[in-house]
C-alpha cells in the first residue's frame, strides 16, 4: 500500500503472464475503487508479474521471478499522476545461474533495490543489491548469508533425553559431521548417495559420497576424525544433478547420474585412495562407459562380474530397465545386454527404479546359483527375474500391494527369505498416514507374497534402506535414519532414530529443486558398527546406534 493506494499481486494471473491489480481508497464515498490494472509490457508466459512489489516515493519496483527463462527481471515503473503508472523498464543482472528466479522477493528506497534470488548457489539463495546513478540501474553487490551446520570432530554429541546438539533423535549417537563445505562442496551444493569400501590392504574405511557436481571421498577408519581425500568431478561433458548413484565392487567405484546430459558411467579404482598424503586430491576417472547418457540408479551384484544401470536415458537405455554391462575387467566395461519385465512399470514399460541383484543363496533351491534380481518398478510392483543368461533373461514374478504409487527401492534379509520394498509417493500422495514400508516373503521366488507392512508416525517420505544381520535401516528423507528391529521379520519394532534435519517438517521429501531434502541414503556395511549417512543440504553424518 501506498499514499492511499494499493497494489495487489497474481503472478498466477493471465496464463502465468501475471498482473497487478490497483485500488485506490476514495475518502468522500468511504470505500475502495478498482483502477485499470498492470501487465508486462512483453506478455512473456510464465513470467509470474506481480510475485512481489515494493514501493520508493512514486516508484513501483514489480518483480517477475518466472522473466528471461526463470534469471527473472525487476520491472520498474514511475507514476505520472495519481492513479496512473507508465515509463516502464526491465532491470536484471549479470552472471546469475540458470533459473536463479531473480525478484523473488523486492524491497526498495532512494536509488537502491535488493532483489532476492532464491535459486542462486543451487537453492541457497542470494540477494542481489542494485543502485542507481546518473546512467542508470547496476549491480553493485552479491549477498550471501552463511550457510551449513558447524562440524563435529573428535568429540562426538551422545544422545540424550531426545535430543544429540540441535538433532532430535533416540538410541543413536553422532560420532562425527561434516558438512558439505567441509567435504568440497561449494555453497549450495548437497549431497546424495552414498555407498563404501574397505581397502583391502590397509583395512581403511572409506565412503564414497555423491554430490550435484561429482563425487566425493572421505576415509571413516577412526569414525571420530573422518577425513575428506579428494573429490571426483563429474564428466565433462555432463550437466550439475541433483541426482548421483554410486556402487562399489571389489576396488571400483561405478557412479552414474540423472538428468545429466552425456555423463555416462564413471569408472574409479579405489585404491587410488591411497595418494592422499593429507591434501584433499582432485580426481579423474579411470574410463568412462559411454553406453549410456544420463542413468537413475547403479546396481552390482558382488557375487559376479555384471552390473546393472536402470532409469537410463540416451544411448541404449534399455527403456529405462537393466542395461547390463560386463565388469570382468573394470576398465573396459562392455554391454551384455538388456532386460524388461512388461508386465510392470508405468503404463506396462517395465521401467525399472532400482534393483539388488544377487547371486541366489536362498530357499527356493530351484534357482540356487542363479543370478536373481529384485527390481523395484515404479508405479506398479516388485519385479523378480533371472538374469543368469544375459543373452535371455526371464521374468520370474511380480509382487503386488494396495495403494500403490511409486515402487522405489528395497533390500533383501541375510538368509533371503524377505524383501522390503519402499514406496517413494504413498505418503505424499496421501494414500497411506505415515512412511510405510512392505515386507514380501519371497522363499518361493515365483509367488512373492506380501505378508505385512511396517508405519511409522512419521509423514516422511521414504528413499533407501538396508539390511545388516536382523536390522534394518532406513534413510527416510526429512526425518532422518530410522533403525528398525527386523528380528521377527513379518513383525519389526522400531530400535531408534536420527534426525539428520533439525529444522521444519517431516512431511514428504522436503525441497527436491534445491536439494534440503534429508537423509538420501546410509552405508551400514562397516565391520566398525557405524552407520554413515548422507543428508542433503547438511552433509555426512557418522552414526552409531546403541547395542
């Protein structure tokens, strides 16, 4: 409001073009009159005129967020008379990341306007301050706020009635953090996938960690002092994502990542590692298969000389099911084939999440030896096959459940008798209260049978979880690691949780755009007992859950 007159913002207004509507207050009659209202002078859809206004003497300052392809532009307009504004220009600036959303937010005085940009830094967000001179409208600074946790090294944060330092939490202690910037992440850059290695030689513990630009190293051997070794970038070629998917078998790490343009599979020898003589190392990779592009999810089977990419994209994609790639000689990957399961996927493509493929030890001795995957398809089921000929690959069976959404990811029992799904969505797609996660008995590999389902209190969307001996754990996005007793399996009582978020709601999955999201994935395979976990925007957590 302003000297009597109001200014009312809908972006949403015009096919997303976005308008001002004005009101001026008439004293003599007591009530509000409606005046002609405002547009971009361009009519560019999209461009959500009217997001925010600010007001200095008889200037109007409009901001656009959605202008010039998401960088986002200042509209500036002069009032001529009392109920008239005109002399409109564009002001923006120089040198912003794509879709940094410029005008957000305005505030105005004199002959200076901040504007924030909240997608700057890869959603951190800065403010950009222009001024005013006898020429015209220029930048003239940048702000940033500080961002990210302060690290805790050496001395770890037990927890205690509820709570370890700003984390809620119960039966589980933090042993050590790093943050993303400790870790080579610059500001805004989060964290994602995390898998690990013990180097055979020197029985170091190392994780390997995936970022939007690369993927990152950091030894664990004395949990309380991790250490950050180096970081990975990712191929050149490739765009930033927020998505990155890391396996490792016997020394190498295979790491792929969505929406990424040409980034193909990195290939890295682990025992590189060893190079570190305390400063952080900038790596390359060893090759790089180039049989796919983009890919989701990478898969190995530690009991043979195959791995699996799924939600590939470019290239032979395999429709985004398993492209199967010999790793006899990990330096040069060679495809094997491809594998589709039709009777699953969206819309019957057989489009697969993710997968754990083993080599079969369990109770259905029919298939003893074989290679078995169990694949989480998507918006529909679970889906186990035989993949032992590459050549002819067969479809086993699909296990079903109600109220289904998005299938994502899910782990075996030791003795592989069980497997628990997650669904990524039925929370967020309210079809279920809390995070819920279903257990299928699969000791007859062709009838899986869903045979219960475990929920929490929590609205969290699930994301990955792993299986250790009789426990389960599990990275549910904002509200952290939760540690669940598997030890009667059809039954599971919770054993204790982490939150790696210590600010706002457990709902969904939190900010995907900018990467606050939560607790991604752990790594709970370390003969040390800790369980490592990587939360987006906070970084590596070093956790050990009470005996």
């Amino acid at each position: 409001m302003h000297n009597g007159q109001v200014m009312v913002g809908a972006p949403g207004a015009n096919g997303l073009i976005g308008a001002v509507y004005l009101y001026f207050y008439d004293p003599v009659e007591q009530n509000w009159d409606q005046l002609p209202g405002l547009e971009p002078y361009d009519r560019l859809p999209g461009s959500y005129f009217g997001a925010s206004i600010a007001f200095s003497e008889n200037e109007a300052f409009i901001g656009a967020p959605g202008s010039a392809g998401r960088l986002g532009r200042v509209y500036h307009l002069t009032r001529s008379s009392l109920n008239s504004w005109d002399s409109a220009t564009k002001l923006g600036a120089a040198n912003l990341g794509q879709f940094s959303i410029l005008s957000a937010a305005v505030a105005a005085k004199a002959d200076v306007v901040v504007a924030g940009v909240p997608g700057n830094d890869y959603g951190a967000g800065t403010a950009v301050i222009m001024e005013r001179d006898h020429i015209g409208w220029n930048r003239t600074e940048v702000l940033s706020g500080t961002s990210g946790l302060d690290p805790v090294v050496g001395e770890g944060i037990p927890c205690v009635d509820g709570k370890a330092g700003p984390f809620l939490c119960d039966n589980v202690d933090m042993v050590s953090f790093l943050p993303t910037h400790m870790i080579g992440g610059s500001r805004g850059v989060g964290v994602n996938d995390i898998w690990g290695w013990t180097d055979p030689d020197t029985d170091r513990d190392y994780v390997v960690v995936g970022m939007r630009d690369g993927t990152t190293f950091v030894d664990v051997t004395e949990p309380s002092h991790p250490i950050w070794i180096g970081k990975l970038p990712k191929t050149d070629e490739a765009n930033t994502s927020l998505w990155r998917d890391v396996k490792v078998d016997k020394d190498f790490a295979f790491i792929v990542s969505d929406s990424a343009g040409q980034h193909g599979m990195q290939v890295f020898d682990m025992t590189r590692l060893r190079e570190f003589s305390g400063e952080p190392l900038t790596f390359t990779a060893d090759t790089t298969y180039r049989g796919v592009d983009s890919a989701h999810n990478m898969v190995v089977n530690p009991g043979s000389d195959f791995a699996f990419i799924v939600g590939a994209g470019g290239r032979e994609s395999c429709g985004g099911r398993l492209h199967m790639i010999n790793i006899e000689d990990p330096r040069n990957p060679a495809f094997a084939g491809c594998f589709t399961d039709i009777s699953t996927g969206m819309a019957g493509t057989g489009g697969t999440h993710d997968a754990q493929c083993v080599t079969y030890a369990g109770p259905d001795e029919r298939y003893t030896g074989h290679e078995i995957c169990f694949m989480s398809n998507g918006a529909s089921a679970l889906s186990i096959a035989d993949t032992t000929d590459k050549r002819n690959p067969v479809a086993i069976a699909r296990g079903e459940y109600p109220n289904v959404a998005y299938s994502h990811q899910g782990w075996l029992t030791p003795d592989q008798r069980y497997f628990y799904l997650n669904d990524e969505l039925d929370e967020f797609s309210g079809l279920v209260p809390g995070t819920r996660t279903l257990i299928f008995d699969v000791q007859e590999l062709d009838d899986p049978i869903l045979v219960g389902t475990y929920e929490t209190d929590s609205e969290a969307t699930d994301h990955n979880l792993y299986i250790v001996g009789d426990v389960m754990y599990q990275s549910n996005y904002r509200s952290g690691l939760r540690v669940v007793d598997i030890s009667d399996p059809e039954k599971p009582t919770a054993l204790g949780y982490f939150d790696t978020v210590p600010w706002g709601s457990d709902f969904g999955m939190g900010d995907i755009i900018s990467g606050s999201i939560g607790s991604w994935s752990n790594y709970p395979f370390f003969e040390s007992g800790v369980v490592v976990v990587a939360s987006g925007r906070e970084g590596v957590f070093v956790l050990r859950v009470r005996e």
